[in-house]
C-alpha cells in the first residue's frame, strides 16, 4: 500500500510527459493527414497575413469593421499556431508526446486565444449594429479610442478569465499512464487523465466558460435582432440588401465559431465521446481559421478591389512599412 502511495507521488511530482494515442499505426494514413494539415496551416498563414496586409495598406479599408477583422486575422495566425506545429511534428515522428509544462500552455493559450475570438466577434456584431441602426451617429460611437479599448479588452479578458481554471487543472495529480486521445491538449480530455475527483474543476471550468461564450453570443444576438428589426423596416429592397449582404459574412462565422466551441465545452464531462470530441476540436481550431479570411473575401467587394490597387502599387512593402510605422490613419 505504502509503495502504490510513493509511486503516486513520484510521478505527480516529477510531472511525467502526455503522450497522444496515435489513430492509425499506418504511416501512409500519418504522411496523409500531416500533408493535409500543413496545408490548412499554410492556408491559415496565407489568406489571414493577406487580410492584415491588405488593412494595413489600403486607406480604404481604414475604418472600425477591418480594424476589428484585422485584429481576427492576428489572433487566427497565433490560434493555430498554438496547436498545428505541435501536430505536424508528431505525425513525423515516432515520439508522440508533449513535456506537463508544454501541455499546460497549450491549454491555457488555446483558451485564452478561443476568449478573445469570443468577445472580438461579439464586439464586431455591436460594430455592424452601429453601421446599421444609428448611422448618423456611427463615426462618433465607434471612434478610434472606442475601438482601441473593445479590442484591448478582448485581449485582458483572454490573458485573465482562463488563467485559474488551467492552473488549478494543472496542480491536479497525474499518476499515469498520461494518454491523450486527441490531437492536442485541451481541458476535457487532460482532466479524464486526472487520478482524483475533478467534479469541482468541471463546474468551475464549465461556469467560465459560460462567461466566455454565452455571455459574448448573447450580445451577438441581440446585436443581430436589433438588426434585423431595423433591415426589415428599410423601404427600399436594396438597402436591405446591403445591410443582410455586410452582416451575412459575419454571421457565418459566429456560427461557425461559436457552436462549435459550445459543443465542446458546455457539456458535462460525462457526455464527451473522444471521436466526436476530436471532430469538433478540430473544426473550431483548425477549419474555422483557415476559412475565415475565405469567407470575408471571397464576395467581399471592398477587399476585391483593394487586391486590385495592392497588384498595382509599386513598392506595397515600402508603402506597407510606412503605414506600420506613421499609423496617421485609423488604427
């Protein structure tokens, strides 16, 4: 009995390394899905940094809507980043594991960047609520500093509202054999790994996380009712058209973001099925940010164009640096 105890306790203190079970033992099925996701995450790098280039340079798009879309497509950058290089080396290698510290940024910076997406969208749908139903007084509303502080806050309350929740998940013992069933770190399938009752963890962790997305899609939504009301009562067709058609691409990907996300971390610990938990992770970290920068482009005519003036402009690095450095226009 005594033994059991120290074996306990040796390997909570030495914190031992996670390993991620591996769904296929064939290395043709790894080769596959690692070509896959590297080009995901090439996709992500590609079409996001375009979109914050574009902002940046073209005057045009200087206004609060790509302020707050510029913002999205650096969090989207670092968001993949934080789990995809991770698996891309462990579909290469033999050695699928991940050092206890390494896990536990992994969780906490994944959380913390799922946050502020989760308040970055919500304060987009107030932006496109403004545009829409007070237009006489949307620059004075959404002025540089408003802006500024919507976006500093979606920063705090990622770096802060996660913070103790992973921490207390991260003092829990862990006494083996430390096997993650999925394709990263994250809360539901590390607590499982937990050799003690984590029913308070749960509940603790499920709370905030009612904070980070309910609290933020509740103000998504009554952004859009408000919408809605006011598009409905537009007389003319075409006005109608261009308020459903700038709100449209917006939607798409609160929808995306949000249910997928609320799937994951809204149920009850005992209702998580490993496969299904894989699809889901995988959806709202890795498929939502690389379609992101596809979906606001793609029928975006603004952003058309201003491809268009960028393929013309001599020099779009010189005139780029320059914009990064002087920031004369809006920010």
């Amino acid at each position: 009995m005594n033994s059991i105890k120290e074996f306990k306790l040796i390997n909570h203190t030495l914190r031992p390394d996670f390993i991620f079970i591996s769904f296929s033992n064939n290395s043709g099925i790894q080769i596959i899905f690692c070509i896959a996701f590297f080009t995901m995450y090439s996709l992500t790098l590609l079409g996001n940094g375009l979109i914050i280039i574009l902002t940046l340079v073209d005057s045009a798009l200087h206004t609060p809507m790509y302020f707050f879309l510029r913002n999205l497509s650096f969090l989207e950058i670092w968001y993949t980043t934080v789990t995809l290089p991770k698996m891309l080396v462990n579909f290469a290698s033999e050695a699928k594991s991940i050092s206890f510290a390494g896990c536990a940024a992994q969780v906490y910076f994944l959380i913390s960047l799922g946050t502020v997406e989760c308040y970055l969208l919500a304060f987009m749908a107030y932006d496109r609520y403004t545009a829409i139903c007070c237009p006489l007084h949307y620059p004075v509303i959404m002025n540089r500093k408003a802006c500024a502080q919507m976006a500093v806050t979606s920063w705090l309350c990622g770096i802060l509202m996660p913070l103790g929740n992973v921490v207390w998940i991260f003092t829990l013992p862990y006494c083996g054999p430390n096997k993650i069933n999925h394709f990263f770190c994250d809360v539901p399938p590390v607590l499982k790994l937990a050799c003690t009752d984590t029913t308070k963890n749960e509940i603790s962790f499920m709370t905030v996380s009612a904070l980070i997305i309910l609290f933020p899609f509740l103000l998504v939504l009554v952004s859009y009712i408000r919408i809605l009301v006011t598009v409905l009562k537009m007389p003319s067709a075409e006005g109608r058209r261009k308020a459903f058609s700038t709100c449209s691409y917006h939607l798409i990907v609160v929808t995306l973001f949000y249910g997928s996300a609320g799937a994951m971390y809204l149920r009850p610990q005992s209702s998580h099925s490993e496969n299904i938990d894989r699809l889901v992770a995988l959806f709202y970290s890795i498929v939502t940010p690389m379609l992101n920068p596809m979906i606001y482009s793609l029928r975006n005519k603004e952003f058309k164009d201003a491809l268009r003036r960028l393929r013309g402009k001599q020099g779009f690095l010189c005139e780029l640096g320059k914009h990064v450095c002087e920031r004369r226009d809006f920010v």
